[in-house]
C-alpha cells in the first residue's frame, strides 16, 4: 500500500534538523538558466511536494530517500539532480560525473530521453547524455571519444561497460533507481 502523504528523508545531517528545507520553485534552488529553462519549457511550472523536499538534499551532493506514488515528479527530482551535478563538471570530463542506475532496461531510454530534454539548452557539452544498451570492445573507442557527462543504464550493463575499459564507476557517482 502506498503512505497516505509523500516521503523524503535525507543523510544524517538532516535527520538532526528534524526538518527538511522546502523549495516552492524551481527558480528559488538557484539553477542555472540554461537548465531552468529546459525545466520550464518542459512544462514544469512548479514544483511537486516531493521535489519541494527532496531537491534540496540532492542538489547539495547528500543521499536522499525519495518514496511516493507514480506520477509525483520523482524521477524529475532525480533527473534534475544528476543534470545540475554534471553541469557543475567541467565540460568532457575523463569520466562521467554520473551515473544513473536504472532497475530495468525499458527503463534506460525513458531516464535518458528526460535527461536531454531538461539539459537540451546546456551547451559545451557539460549534459551529455548516454545510454548504455550493451557495450562491445569497438564501442569503447567511440566512447572515449564522446566522453558523456551522464551514463544511464542497468546495474549490468555499467559494470559491462567498465570491464571493457570504459570508466564509468568514480568517487562521483549518482545512483537512482
């Protein structure tokens, strides 16, 4: 069954504020235009409860638990979160700056389609995306060339890719499932 309202805890240091710090606009979690800009001409006016309280967290490179029902804006929380990070990167970096993990395959085109189209207006680079739908030695060479900012895959096929000699697992890391 799913809990009458929606939950978001963070790590330990907002477990001792007993409180979380709400956004009501995405304008007030101090993005970058660029990246404001695809938010809205997606259609994101607002912000959903769950992202008033989990973007926050995220945002500032802390673990957050976001636990609602479909349809919230919880993969757009994560989105979000994974795209800000990266465009805090320097452009083509020599690994990506994150990593999204997602449970199932179908889900890998879905998270990555809504990955550029919210970073669609960032330019040099800083939001490249890519997805990771099976990996072969030939590839690697293209990869290294591409260097995303951004990896979307399953569990498997990002430790595939990392066997091949991508480096795809770093200190930086972002997993959401």
């Amino acid at each position: 069954m799913f809990p009458a309202r929606d939950a978001a805890t963070s790590d330990d240091s907002d477990r001792d504020n007993h409180e979380l710090k709400q956004y009501h606009s995405f304008k007030s979690l101090s993005l970058h235009d660029d990246l404001l800009r695809g938010i809205y001409e997606n259609r994101f006016e607002r912000t959903s409860h769950i992202q008033e309280v989990g973007l926050a967290p995220m945002l500032a490179g802390r673990d957050a638990y976001l636990k609602s029902r479909c349809g919230t804006g919880k993969t757009t929380a994560f989105c979000i979160s994974v795209l800000h990070r990266a465009f805090m990167a320097p452009p083509r970096p020599e690994a990506p700056c994150c990593v999204y993990l997602c449970p199932q395959q179908e889900d890998v085109h879905s998270i990555a389609a809504i990955l550029r189209n919210l970073g669609n207006h960032v330019k040099d680079g800083r939001c490249a995306c890519k997805e990771l739908t099976g990996i072969s030695r030939a590839e690697v060479v293209d990869w290294k060339q591409e260097r995303p900012s951004i990896v979307v895959g399953t569990p498997r096929r990002v430790l595939e890719a990392d066997h091949c000699g991508v480096r795809c697992i770093t200190s930086r890391t972002a997993d959401c499932c």
